[in-house]
C-alpha cells in the first residue's frame, strides 16, 4: 500500500498533527508515514551519505512546528517536502556538485566483457550524465519544482505549496525545466546519432 493509499484509509494527516500538540507521542505516526518517501527524495537530491540526517532533520522541524501546521490541509506531504526542499536548498552547493560530477563520469565503470552489455551500459551513462547535465543546469528554483513533482510524486499546486509559491508560479517553474530538460536531451540525442 502506497503512503498516499494509507493516508487516505486511515486518520488524516491534519488530525493526527493537530493531536499531537497535546500528545506529542501521536506525531510518531506521521514519521511512519513518511519518512521512507522523504528520505528518499532526500537521497536522490544529496546522495545517500546525507539523506539520513536530512530526512530525520526534516522531522525534527515538522515536529518543532507542528503547533503552527494548517490543520485545514489534510496532506501533510506538501509541508514536509517543503521542509526537505529548504534543507536541501541549504545543501544546494552539494547538490551542484554532484550533478556535475555525474555529468562528468557517468554512473557505472564499464567492467563487462560482452559487447551488447557494453555498448548499453555505454549509452545508459551518456545519457544520464546529459540527463545530470542538464538538472545542474536548470535554475535551482525550477528544479525544486521539477524534482518535486518527478521524484516526490507531488502534483504543481503540492510543490507550490510545498515551496511557498502559487500553483501558477510552480506550473510555470515546472515548464521552463521540462522544457530544458528536453532540450537538453534532444541535443545529446543529437550528438549520439552523428
């Protein structure tokens, strides 16, 4: 069962944080809910090494905050992501710098004996590392949109809220990166065919 199917069979995220101001014990369940999908998104932004203490630091805010938690909103993931996003955008240089390292090495060394393999393995790196080319390339604000919207399966009016911008700021942030995301690739496509 998904995080998303569980919220909604079971008490809502709104009910269990605003109880939990008078019993703090109750937060723990928000925790459960979300902290694999927030260590996640977390592990794909930074890496592995800072997942874990950004994730459990992304909890420890929601947690200090959780009296000011606009218990009109039933789905805590937009709040929670928009803690992750300001935590990473502390990491950002980090971030920065991993995109570009990618971009220059690739993921795998190529360590196969068999052509095929090879030759696919060869094809995956390039296209990651133009793939991680163009994400470094992208203005961080679009990005935050983007990475929200693919890796933490928000819709744009979540990722606004998430960041603290309107849905049409987020649509619009969400655009400009596809947009240079596929023209990024298309001219790598390009360059592989030539």
């Amino acid at each position: 069962m998904t995080a998303a199917a569980a919220h909604q069979s079971a008490e809502s995220d709104a009910a269990i944080i605003g109880r939990s101001v008078r019993e703090p014990e109750c937060f723990a369940r928000v925790f459960d809910r979300y902290y694999d999908t927030i260590h996640g998104y977390v592990a794909r932004r930074l890496g592995a090494t800072l997942a874990d203490d950004l994730a459990s630091e992304t909890f420890l805010t929601a947690f200090a905050r959780r009296d000011r938690y606009d218990v009109a909103r039933a789905d805590a993931r937009p709040w929670l992501f928009g803690i992750a996003s300001n935590l990473v955008a502390r990491h950002h240089r980090a971030e920065q710098r991993r995109y570009r390292a990618l971009a220059r090495t690739g993921v795998d060394d190529v360590s196969e004996g068999h052509a095929d393999r090879v030759a696919v393995r060869l094809d995956a790196t390039a296209r990651q590392s133009a793939l991680a080319a163009a994400l470094a390339a992208v203005p961080t604000r679009d990005r935050d949109v983007l990475l929200l919207v693919a890796w933490a399966e928000l819709t744009s009016e979540q990722a606004g809220q998430a960041l603290g911008i309107p849905s049409g700021t987020a649509r619009s942030r969400l655009h400009r990166a596809r947009r240079r995301m596929r023209d990024a690739l298309e001219r790598t496509e390009r360059m592989t065919d030539a």
